[in-house]
C-alpha cells in the first residue's frame, strides 16, 4: 500500500502524464504556435490540471 506522499506523487505524475499526452496530440510545436484555438486549448488544459492538483492536494491534506 502507498504511503501518503506516495499517494500525492502518483497523483501529480498522472496529471503530468494527462498533460503530455493532450501536448503531443495537438500537433507540432509550430502548428500550436500558428493556431490561435489551439494555444487557447491548451491554455485552458493547464488551467484544468492546476485546479485538479490543488484539489489533490487539499483532499491529500485530509488523508488520514
């Protein structure tokens, strides 16, 4: 079984990893660059895996 920091760990590599894929999946670097809707996209991606870590982390506070 996981520790409590084990736990938070696994937490934020999935979110990374959630990350990453959703990156790779919209194109190019210079796609991304050239397409407004995209980097909007993406923009707002980031803004979901922050909200989503700092829940984790405030639920990880209360684990017992």
């Amino acid at each position: 079984m996981l520790e409590k920091t084990g736990i938070l760990f696994v937490i934020l590599i999935l979110l990374l990893v959630f990350y990453l894929v959703i990156r790779l999946g919209a194109g190019k670097k210079k796609d991304i660059a050239k397409s407004q809707e995209i980097t909007n996209y993406l923009s707002g991606i980031r803004i979901l895996i922050i909200i989503l870590a700092i829940v984790a982390l405030i639920l990880w506070f209360f684990l017992n």
